[in-house]
C-alpha cells in the first residue's frame, strides 16, 4: 500500500470493458524523508476522494476487492481509505 496525495483526474473514454463506470485519479505517494517523490499512479477510485486529499492506495487482491468486480476487472490499484491524520513513530504528526 502506498500513501499519497490526489493530485489530478483521468479521464478515459475508450477503456477495457471491465473498467466502464470506474473512475480514475493521479496519487503521488509520500516520502517521509526528502523531496515529494516524482511517481505519480494511477488510481481506480471507488469511495470518492477529490484532488488535495492524502488517500490509502491498495494494490493486487485488495484493490481488486474494493473496485468490488472480484478478479474479473483489469485493474490493480484502488484508492481505499481518505486520510484524516497521519503520525510517525516518534508520535510527530506528518504534515499532510
């Protein structure tokens, strides 16, 4: 699992078939030391984040599960969880 921010949408309007009413955002994952990374991934977003929320990204079986079309959609990377509040081990909050 990645965290990350939604930082824009995609807009598909010939896709695979098992990706027809999906809809697609861009999250760049966080570093928690250095500079925002420059990986920016492509998102099936089934819960409704919008762009400047920080966002849980699954891959593989999990996402599959929360797209919620079983093994039979041709995507592996889903936005599962809107972040309210991060903290790392120290207990210092991370800015998101």
């Amino acid at each position: 699992m990645h965290v990350g921010k939604v930082v824009g949408n995609v807009w598909a309007t010939k896709k695979e078939e098992s990706l027809e009413g999906l809809r697609f955002l861009l999250v760049q994952p966080f570093t928690v030391d250095g500079p925002p990374s420059t990986e920016v991934i492509v998102a099936a977003d089934p819960i409704g984040a919008g762009i400047g929320e920080t966002v849980i990204v699954a891959h593989g079986r999990a996402a599959r599960h929360a797209i919620g079309r079983g093994h039979d959609v041709g995507f592996q990377v889903a936005v599962v969880a809107i972040v309210d509040q991060l903290a790392l081990g120290d207990g210092e909050p991370f800015e998101l």
